[in-house]
C-alpha cells in the first residue's frame, strides 16, 4: 500500500514517486526529476557550472558527476533521471577522483589572473579549484588565446576566462528569447561568440548573463574594476523602475551603490532582472535638488533658503486662497506608500481640498463615478501563474517594455504550447512565440473588442475577431493583459468593461482562475491607489463625500490657482507650462531639478528611492518593503516629514511623528499595510481574489467608436523604455542603450 507521501497527482493519475537514497538518506520525487533536483531537496551541495535552475539541462561541464550503485563510472547529476531504488554517492573515492580530473582539464587553458578578474572572491571556479583541483598543473604548453568581443555597453568580456558552460547561449535563446550568442568550432577550438558578429547586444536582460557566469569571462562594464565582492556591503532591496516589483542585492560602500544584482523570489522575479532595474541606480546622483530654494520677489529666481523660510512661504501661498483653489498631483514613481499617503492626508485633512490625483497619463476618468474594486485596477493573475496560461490577449500591451520579467513569463508559457493574440495601434518588439498580431488605427480598439464579444456570443464575425473569441473560449486558463496604450485611452474604461465581458463569456473571472488583468502603468501606482491619491477614493478604497477634480480638470487650467506637485515628472507636459502661464502658482517637492521646478515659487528637496525606508506595492497587489542603503543629499528630508512640519503651520496637525506611526495609520486605514503583516518575513499575497473583479457594466453603444475622420493624423505618444524617469535618464549606462537604437529604446 502507498502512502500519500509515495504518489504524485499527475493529469488524473496516481503515479507512484521515486524513491532513492541519497549519502544514505531516502527520498521520494515526482517523476522526471533528476539526482540533482533531489540532493538540492537534500541540501546536499553537488559542485556544478553548466547547471542552473533556470535554463534547460546543457550537461557539459561535467563537474557534477556522482556515484550510482550499479553504473560501472560517475555519471552527470544534472541529466540522470531518478529511478525507483537508485543508490547515490556525492563524495565516495570515485566521484573525487572524477572532479580532480574535470578542474585539471578546466584549468588547463584558464588564465591565472584572479588578482585583477571582476569575478574573484565570487568565482565557483576558485572555490571548487580549491576543493577539488590539483595542487598544481601538469599543462606545459601555452595557453590558448581568444579575442575578446564588444557586447556593448553592459558586457565587458575576457574570453580567454570562458569554461564553454553555454549558461549565456541559453539564456539568451529560452529565457531572453533574443538568440544573440552561440558557440563555433569544436573542441579544444570552441569559442563563445556573438551569434551575428561584432554587435551590441540587444536583449533589455543582457545583463543577467553576467550575473550567471560561473568564472570571469562576462562582467558588468559599469562595475569593471570598481571594487571587489569582499569590499561590499549588501543590503536587500525592491526594484522600483516597473510594477512587477523584483527582489534585488544591493552593494554598496561608502555611501554609494556600485552594484546591484538579483535576489532570487520564485513568486515575482524568479531569477532574473531587467537592465533598467540593473543600472539605473547611476542616475541616482545626477541632477539632485540639494537645498529649499524660493522666489522672493516677483519675476526673480529662485535663491537658496533655509527650511523655515520655505516652509512659511508654503503656507503662506496656501492659506492665501481658498481651500477648493489648492489642488495636488503626486508622481508614483520614486515614491513609497507613506509619501502617498501623507499627501492625500495633507491635502485632504489639513489644506482641506478634495483636488489630487496620480494618473497624469490618463485621459478617461469616467470610470471614477464608478466603485471599482482593487481586483479591477489590477493584476489578478499571480505572475507566478502567468506561465500556466494557455492563450495570452494583449490589449494595448507591450509586456516586454513595459514589465519585462512579467513578458518573461509569458514567453515561457509561449513557449510551452499558449497562444498569443496582440491587439494594438503597431507592431511589437515582441520575443514570445505563436504570436498573432491585429494591427489597428488609434480609436478602434473598442471596435474590435465588440467584434470579438460578438464572434464569442453568435460565433460570426470576422476572421481575426472569430479567431480570439473561439481561442479564448476554448483555452483552460486565457489572460487578457491590458497595457498602458488600454489604460491611458481616450476610452480606457469602455476597453476595460469589454475586456471583462469577454472573459466572462470564456468564464475565466472566477475565484479559480481570474484572467483578468490590468498592467499598472507606473511603479507605485497600486500604492497610489490603495492610499486613496484620487479625488474619488480614500485610503482603502473608502468613498469620500465630496469628489474633487482629477489630473485633467486640475491641469485644464482656470480654476486651480496653487498647485502642489510632489515627486511628478512633467518635463514633457505642455499642460503645467500652461497653468504657470495663467498665473497658477506652483510648489514643487521632488528630488530632481527639472523645468517645472525652475518655475515654482517655492523648492523642497525630498529624497529619492534607496535613500529612504518606503513600502512598494507591485502590479499584482503585493505590499513589500525597501529599506534605505544610502544617505542622500545633506539638507534633503524625506517627503512625508516635509509634509509633517508643513502641517504644523496649520490649525490641524498630521497625527503622526515618526515613521512607526505613519505606518500605523496606514495599516488603519488599510488593513493590507498593516505594519505586522508587511514586516513578517512572508511575501505578501497577491491581489484580493475575495473581492471579484466589477461585471455587469454597460461597455455602451457600437455607435461611439472614437474614431477620428479620415485623414486627421492621430499622434500615440510612448515614453522610452530607458528613459521614463529622472533616474533612468541620469543613468549614462541607460543613455547609451538609449541611444543604440535596436535594443528596445524608443524615444
């Protein structure tokens, strides 16, 4: 009789797990598992370089190898498949004799210039030389010699270094799925190269491959020759550059961020980073506000003033019109929960207008008169799931720019058998397979969503509509994505509304398996959101009683005359120039100089993300902390402290002192962030499936199309993957990919 323990639940059948032994301990695995996958259950460590959890099995390295009672030699622990009774032995005579001979053949051809090599002190081929090589080498003739390849401006390479464990040619080709490096030649000539010759590479993840080197021979060139691993302290960390919100190791000295690398989270970023959360870290220091700055006379400048001065020109400013005149705008990115959240309190309960908002991009607000819930504002597939998915609809999304780890995932599951239906105003720089385009003109998304509801419902249509209605409703798991071209349309909420009656109709909004899903269109915004920073809501989604006006009323001009921007990149917006224009008076606090800040009356320098301790809600709702790594400028203040001695010029005080009571009373406002449950060691669950996302709304008539007249040009404006934010484009790494061209930058 099998116990539970014994048998693995596969497609309906009970199939009896494996059982071995392992250095004399038992183990059972699901089938298909190799000796290493059960001696990692084990935490029996197998020496390895060509293995890595990620990437497809390579076996080539040999380094792995282990004894199997019965096998007449080692076999590679990585390839072996379990079987029922197999006896192994990591570490017998054998084994050691096998790994002594794999580090002399490695050795043989490998440079010994560890002392100058990026990798030294974090290399495995040090660590295992040392464990398992000969003391000395028996080699007499030269060393082989292999040119070296200009990778562009993240790869810095030494190829005499490479050990041929293919890690990047399959990185490169399964998980970045832009297939740039490949291997030429045979044997003792092998060389790793550039797949299409002397070119930069063009992958928005080339840097992982450096990460996932085993020996010296790719490295970071920002990092080149900078510091050693032994020099660094480490620091963990969250991503904040896109909504998929990646765990990250953040390597710092004295006072400054020389590396930063991926931390491992199975349910969020796997094993991987974008190069955009890699380097921007360099545009951290470049075009700070250092100290408060403000207009003392009419048509001057600004001048350098102390903290109190510019505190009382504030509130002067403030209390010298009207409440209903005041209105606030906050940027979500570079922004923590608490900044948020103490903005709304400020303006709500202490200047005492209704006026805020976030959503600076976005031109439908009708769907403020509406009590969406959190479920409807975003991701309700976990990311973790998306790779599941066996039909994947791209409404106004570019996955690959906009969350690449999230495009990760969905490749996988491209590659796996789903397929992939895009419907947008261009083509994409897409890298995920079977993919089906639907190329249409700005204003006839909605038109082409009530064609597929149609086809879904009569089964008649179009060829392209029938095509998406029939494979969303035969797939197990569809997910539809709805992208920033979708959220900032002229008629987002009619898409959305249409989106959602379309999986209804393939009965994938349920608790089991919600398709559903909104691409957050800024880093924070689902904090944003959660923190009530609209003129609809409060924190934790509490209806307010009085509505007041959204981005583009407030930016429309006539009606606002002080407008408090905190952390906003307007650089490109003609709309604030406008309002100055008309006599709106501006107070900007932020962390970068830029032109809106040359025009305000009054300057307050805040800090940056990594230079304060802030809480970040990713897309798919998961509450997590960053922790602060370095000190930011000398007379900078956190944002929420400025806003906290603000309100001390005013008849109500914000009720809290210190960061542990500000996070109090965001926990009481939403339960979500209460500070036991972001502080535990767990990692936050993912958006509210209790709640359901909102159906049973009208999508309207077929008779609003939005289409403009023939001929009248239509102007879809996108922000360039490198350069959307002050950080990214003070980042010089991020300005030259920026300027390459064909590695995804789109200006």
């Amino acid at each position: 009789m099998w116990s539970m323990a014994d048998v693995w639940w596969n497609r309906s059948q009970l199939i009896k797990m494996p059982t071995l032994i392992i250095d004399g301990r038992e183990i059972s695995v699901k089938p298909g598992a190799t000796i290493m996958e059960a001696a990692r259950l084990l935490g029996i460590k197998i020496p390895h370089f060509c293995y890595h959890p990620g990437l497809s099995v390579a076996g080539n390295c040999r380094m792995c190898m282990v004894e199997v009672e019965k096998m007449p030699k080692p076999v590679i622990s990585c390839a072996m498949p379990v079987n029922e009774g197999m006896v192994v032995r990591t570490n017998s005579e054998m084994v050691q004799k096998a790994r002594r001979g794999v580090m002399e053949f490695l050795l043989i051809n490998h440079p010994l210039d560890c002392p100058v090599c990026d990798q030294g002190g974090e290399c495995k081929l040090q660590d295992y030389a040392l464990k398992y090589g000969p003391d000395q080498s028996r080699f007499q003739d030269k060393k082989r010699r292999v040119a070296n390849h200009d990778l562009g401006p993240v790869i810095e390479t030494e190829m005499n270094r490479c050990i041929h464990c293919t890690r990047c040619i399959r990185f490169s080709t399964e998980v970045a799925g832009v297939e740039e490096m490949g291997a030429v030649f045979r044997g003792d000539h092998m060389k790793v190269v550039p797949r299409l010759g002397q070119r930069p590479l063009s992958s928005e993840l080339a840097g992982n491959m450096a990460e996932i080197c085993p020996v010296g021979a790719l490295n970071l060139k920002p990092f080149h020759f900078r510091a050693r691993g032994w020099e660094l302290h480490r620091a963990q960390g969250i991503c904040p550059h896109c909504a998929v919100g990646c765990h990250v190791r953040v390597d710092h000295r004295q006072n400054s961020i020389y590396r930063i690398k991926t931390r491992k989270c199975p349910s969020i970023n796997g094993e991987w980073l974008c190069d955009k959360g890699r380097f921007a870290y360099e545009g951290m220091v470049v075009g700070r506000l250092q100290v408060p700055m403000m207009v003392l006379e009419p048509g001057e400048g600004l001048v350098e003033v102390s903290w109190s001065q510019a505190l009382d020109r504030v509130s002067e400013i403030i209390k010298g019109v009207k409440p209903e005149e005041v209105a606030g705008l906050a940027g979500a990115w570079g922004l923590g929960a608490e900044e948020l959240y103490a903005f709304q309190d400020f303006l709500r309960q202490v200047v005492g207008t209704s006026h805020l908002d976030y959503r600076l991009s976005q031109k439908d607000f009708s769907a403020d008169d509406i009590p969406l819930a959190r479920s409807d504002l975003m991701l309700n597939t976990p990311l973790e799931a998306m790779e599941k998915a066996d039909c994947i609809f791209l409404v106004g999304a570019d996955p690959r720019f906009e969350m690449p780890l999230l495009n990760v995932r969905l490749r996988k599951a491209s590659l796996d058998g789903a397929s992939v239906w895009s419907l947008g105003t261009r083509h994409l720089l897409a890298n995920l397979e079977n993919l089906e385009e639907t190329i249409v003109s700005p204003g006839e998304e909605v038109d082409f969503l009530r064609k597929v509801l149609s086809a879904m419902t009569t089964k008649r249509g179009s060829k392209a509509a029938l095509a998406v209605g029939n494979a969303l409703r035969k797939a197990e798991r569809p997910v539809v994505l709805l992208g920033r071209s979708a959220v900032n349309h002229a008629q987002a909420e009619t898409l959305r509304r249409l989106v959602v009656a379309i999986l209804g109709k393939a009965e994938a909004v349920a608790a089991g398996w919600n398709g559903y899903n909104r691409m957050v269109a800024e880093a924070n915004a689902a904090a944003a959101e959660d923190m009530g920073v609209v003129p609809h809501r409060g924190p934790g989604y509490r209806v307010v009683d009085r509505m007041g006006m959204n981005a583009g009323e407030i930016l429309a001009g006539g009606k606002i005359k002080v407008l408090f921007l905190l952390g906003v990149d307007l650089e490109n917006d003609s709309r604030v120039a406008a309002a100055i224009q008309a006599g709106t008076r501006v107070i900007f606090m932020g962390a970068f100089a830029s032109s809106v800040a040359e025009k305000a009356q009054v300057v307050l320098p805040g800090l940056v993300h990594g230079e304060k301790s802030g809480t970040l809600t990713n897309g798919e709702g998961r509450v997590q902390r960053n922790d602060r790594v370095v000190n930011g400028p000398l007379t900078a203040k956190e944002d929420w402290r400025i806003l906290r001695a603000l309100s001390q010029r005013f008849a109500r005080v914000l009720p809290y002192d210190d960061l542990k009571g500000l996070r109090e009373a965001m926990g009481r406002a939403d339960g979500r962030y209460d500070p036991a449950v972001v502080d535990s060691e767990k990692v936050s669950m993912a958006c509210d499936h209790g709640a359901g996302v909102t159906q049973g709304l009208d999508p309207g008539s077929e008779a609003k199309s939005g289409v403009k007249d023939v001929g009248e040009p239509e102007m879809v404006w996108e922000p360039s993957f490198y350069r959307e934010t002050p950080v990214t484009r003070g980042s010089p790494t991020l300005s030259r990919l920026h300027g390459g061209g064909d590695k995804g930058g789109r200006g």
